[in-house]
C-alpha cells in the first residue's frame, strides 16, 4: 500500500512540473525580455495598406485608421540583423538597400538575404541599414545610437519614428534620408516613407516638415536626379465641415512628376495642422492626372465614391478641396473628376459629370 502510494505521489509530482514548465515557456515568449525587439505593429510578410488597417499586431487609432507601435523603443546601436532578437522564427528574404557612398555623392544597390521575425520586414530593413554595408566604399547611413521607436503602415505610407540620434546635418543628413526612404519604397505596399524624430514630423532645412517623401530618382551612377521645388496652398476641411482652409507648403516635386500630381499626393496625404481634417475619403488613390486647355482632369479611384460619408458637407469639402487647391495652380481654371477612369453624373449629390469652376466662397477667412 506504501509503495503503491509512493508511486501516485511521484506521478502527481512530474504532471506538476511538466506544467510549471509548460505556462513558464508560454509566459516568456509572450511578453517582451530585456534586449527583445517588441512587435512593431508590421504585418504581412510584405506590408500593404490592408495589412495596416486590418492586422492584429499592435493597436488602433480609430480616429486615422493608422496602425501604431505600442511595445517601446528598439535599441538599434550595433544590432545584428542577423540577431533572432523578437523570439519568434526569422524567415530569410531578399531585399535591396541603399547604402550611400562615403563621399554622399551616390547611393548603391545592394542586394542582400536579411531574416525577417514576425514578418516584419521594415524593421528588418532598417536593421540591416543599421548593421552597415560591406563595402568599404560606402558608408553606414544610421548614426550610432539611434533606436526605432516606432513603424507604422497607412495607405501606402511607412511612418518611421527615430530617435534624436538619427538627425545628422549636411549631406550626410541627405543621404541617410534617401537610403531609408529608397530601401523601404522597394518594399510592395509602401510608396511613400514620413520621417519622424521623437514622435515629430522631421523638418527639413528651410524648418518646414518633410511630410511623405517619394524615393529619389537615381541616375546610371546612383546620383540623385534633382527635381525642384513649390509653393503651393492646400485646401483642407475645418473641424465643423463648413468652410475650407489654406495650408500654405512648399511641395518638393521628383524628377518625371507633375506639377498637379505631387499637389494632389501632398492632399491625400492630409493636413500637417492639428485642428484641419482630411476631405478626401479614406483610402482614395490617384490613378492619373492631365492638363489640358485650363482643365485638369483627375481620375480617382473607386474609394473616391463608395468611401464617402454622404451628406451635402462631405460633398462639398471633397469635390472643392481638390478644385480649389489645383486652381491654386496659375495654368487650371477647372476640374474634371473622372472615377475609375469614367465620368460619373451624381457624386451623392451633385452633378458630377462636369469640369468644376473655383469657389472662394467655402474659403474660410
């Protein structure tokens, strides 16, 4: 009788343990070590617009719809990206960064196999950039010490929040840009790449916001193509809906842009005042842009229609912020909305299947 109650003891004690092993294991790889990269908000193994509104990383704002980093900063001074820092299984890719020469005349493709945790590829990216390239011939473009303190997708635009670290000056400020904002626009999903130190928008030398920059246009020797600059005034719903305001910026315009299509990227990527919205509805894309004879036909798409909230002031806002913002443009004295390519006769309201004529009276004073 002893020993047969010996043995039951012995049995309950391994099943005890066995547990304790068990919930320990889950409780460590489900919360975040000292020295693990935290889950950075990316999903997909290649990040799309969806994926940031719809992905389960992370938290919401349910005001934009953007997909925020809730876990901290991630220490990139001397990481390895070869380092399986996030616990979960790295998955080999192959990217292409953009490293710029030492001299920052150029930049330089390089092909490179990097491991991916958690399908976050802009981090791993970034990673990658922060361990250096190989060629002594080109240079580091993450300064020592900088940390990720956040990465977030949102229509198209890769939002990488840096520490102070980060902000160099000169051309070595430049081309550390241009290598994030290159290597990242390889990634499918991601067209544009905003910049922020410590939560603000980075500015640029004249103290204005970078806002969404394009990747830069590089000729046969990896030299920037230079484009060029102007001033410009967008027009964006007030907080009540009623009138429109102007947001004076200068618009830097790429090489083989136009002049009205980098206007109207500057309004889908929305206000850089805190009290002004967006009227555009959400997850609108340009399809394309013509001038001709004073009427500048856009064609946007679907989203334009079906994404609308309804109601004459939505309508309003939308139709004239795109009006009153491109015939701020001394050549366009009209618009043309086409949608998905075809004249549409009603938007919710209005007639819609006729050029558009300015109208000052919906500019707040």
């Amino acid at each position: 009788m002893k020993k047969l109650f010996f043995i039951v003891t012995v049995i309950i004690l391994v099943i005890s343990l066995a547990a304790c092993s068990l919930f320990g294991k889950d409780a460590a790889t489900s919360g975040n070590a000292a020295g693990d990269l935290p889950d950075d908000g990316e999903t997909g193994s290649m990040e799309t617009d969806d994926d940031a509104r719809n992905g389960d990383n992370g938290t919401r704002d349910s005001s934009t719809g953007e997909q925020e980093d809730s876990n901290g900063a991630d220490d990139i001074d001397g990481a390895s990206a070869d380092t399986d820092a996030a616990g979960g299984e790295a998955k080999m890719i192959k990217v292409t960064l953009y490293f710029p020469t030492a001299d920052n005349s150029a930049l330089r493709k390089v092909e490179r196999e990097i491991p991916v945790v958690e399908k976050a590829v802009l981090r791993a990216c970034i990673l990658a950039l922060a361990e250096g390239p190989d060629d002594p011939a080109l240079r580091n473009p993450i300064p020592e010490g900088t940390r990720i303190l956040g990465i977030t997708v949102r229509d198209g635009t890769a939002i990488v929040d840096l520490s102070e670290e980060f902000r160099g000056s000169g051309l070595d400020d430049v081309t550390s840009r241009v290598s994030i904002v290159n290597t990242l626009t390889e990634i499918e999903g991601v067209d544009r790449v905003r910049l922020r130190i410590d939560g603000k928008d980075m500015v640029g030398p004249g103290g204005e916001p970078l806002g969404d920059m394009r990747p830069a246009v590089l000729d046969e020797k990896g030299r920037p193509v230079p484009g060029r600059t102007m001033k410009a005034v967008l027009y964006f719903s007030d907080s009540d809906a009623m009138y429109l305001v102007g947001e004076p910026r200068e618009i830097e315009i790429p090489s083989g842009v136009s002049a009205e299509e980098a206007v109207i990227d500057e309004l889908l990527a929305g206000p850089r005042t805190d009290d002004l919205w967006g009227a555009i509805p959400d997850d609108t894309k340009l399809l394309s842009v013509e001038t001709k004879s004073g009427v500048c036909t856009v064609n946007f798409s679907k989203e334009f229609i079906e994404n609308s909230p309804g109601g004459t002031a939505a309508e309003r806002m939308a139709i004239y912020s795109v009006v009153n913002t491109l015939t701020e443009l001394d050549w366009i004295e009209k618009v043309q909305f086409l949608v998905e390519g075809k004249k549409e006769e009603i938007y919710t309201h209005a007639i819609f299947d006729e050029p558009f004529s300015r109208d000052e009276s919906i500019i707040a004073e």
